[in-house]
C-alpha cells in the first residue's frame, strides 16, 4: 500500500467504528477513478503533435540530465552556487 492511503487508513480508523466501512469504499472509488483517469490519458492517442514553441529566445539553457531508478533525475555536473 502507498504512504498517503496507508495515512488515510490510519484517518479513517480513528473515525467512529459504523462510519469507517463507507468511508473506505468511497476512498477506494476514488482511487480507482484516479487510476482510470490516468490510463485514458496514458493510452490516449494524441496524433501528430506540432513542435513547441519556444518563442524569439529559443530553448533555455540548461544542464544535461539523466535519470536513476530510485532517486529521479540526477543533474549531470552537480549543482552550481
């Protein structure tokens, strides 16, 4: 289970013992929507999208970045102060 439900479990325990079972049935409904909303947009075809527009100045400069599983995107260099 995810952190944030795990706490809504915690929450919704503290809640009156008649009034927990409908509350986790809507919570759960809730996350199934959310889940099903995600895999519409997921699956979505978009077509043939047209290239950003960065405007006059172009693209922003930026540092090179790579991602690593289990600590997100890792800045190439390190910071700079």
């Amino acid at each position: 289970m995810s952190v944030a439900k795990d706490e809504l479990y915690r929450l919704i325990e503290a809640l009156p013992e008649k009034d927990t079972p409908v509350v986790k049935r809507f919570i759960e409904f809730l996350l199934i929507q959310v889940k099903t909303e995600d895999q519409a947009w997921l699956e979505a075809d978009l077509g043939e999208l047209p290239p950003y527009d960065w405007g006059k100045e172009g693209p922003p400069q930026g540092k090179p970045v790579r991602y690593e599983s289990g600590a997100g995107l890792i800045i190439e260099g390190g910071k700079q102060r």
